[in-house]
C-alpha cells in the first residue's frame, strides 16, 4: 500500500473518523445470523424470493381466513352440543351458571346424605332375610 493511502478499506470512508469506523466494525461484527432473525420472527423462514414473500403471506393468511370460515360453517349448533353433553341446557344466564352447577352439586350430595341415613344396617337385612 502507498503511504499516502488511508488504512481504510474503501476510499469514499476516508473522511469519517476511526472510532466510528470500529464502532461500525463493533456492530456488524455482533450482527445477529439470519437463523437467529428468523428464530425471533424478524425475518421470513421461506425459500421464496424476497420479491415474493410479500405475496406468500398473502396467500397464506387468505388460506387460513378460508379454513376458519369453513370451520365456523360447519361448527355444531348448540343444541347438537347439549345433545353431545358438550354444553348443559340451561337457561340461566352464563354469568350465573356457576353458581347453578355449585347448588346442584350441593343438592346432590344432600340427597345422597338423607339416603344414606335412611339405609338399613347390616342386621337389619339379615333380619329381613335380605342378606345372610
């Protein structure tokens, strides 16, 4: 090399100063690869050409807009849903279902308490000659 020449690599940086020159080495140097941007979703996992990744994720979001709109169409009515036991038929208003299901729950288990004290003892079905 001349002496006379700038230790840059490219002329047109001959006027900027060597600390902004590292700074910009620094930079590029900690540059993220492409997989680590497209593992953050920065950049597109495609092998489409730039020019056309735009019209790619078109495509696809208009094909995913197609796949739910058929799944709505097709999804059960809820009535196909209680008669599934996916729902419970009920008319009280969603806020107070729970609540419902708790006092069901709750007249269940009383109803279970009240037979159970109602059923006969062991010596009383051998009595009857229920059991032996």
């Amino acid at each position: 090399m001349d002496s006379n020449t700038s230790t840059s690599a490219h002329p047109q940086h001959e006027h900027l100063p060597q600390q902004v020159i590292d700074n910009l080495a620094k930079k590029i140097e900690r540059r993220p690869t492409r997989e680590e941007l497209e593992d953050h979703h920065v950049l597109l996992k495609t092998n489409v050409a730039p020019a056309l990744q735009a019209k790619q994720v078109e495509l696809e979001r208009n094909r995913l807009e197609d796949r739910l709109e058929h799944m709505l169409e097709n999804r059960p009515t809820r009535e196909e849903l209680v008669d599934h036991n996916v729902l419970k038929s009920t008319t009280v208003p969603p806020a107070l279902q729970a609540k419902q299901v708790e006092l069901e729950r709750n007249r269940l288990h009383d109803t279970l308490d009240v037979k159970l004290e109602r059923r006969p003892t062991r010596e009383q079905l051998v009595e009857e000659h229920i059991i032996e």
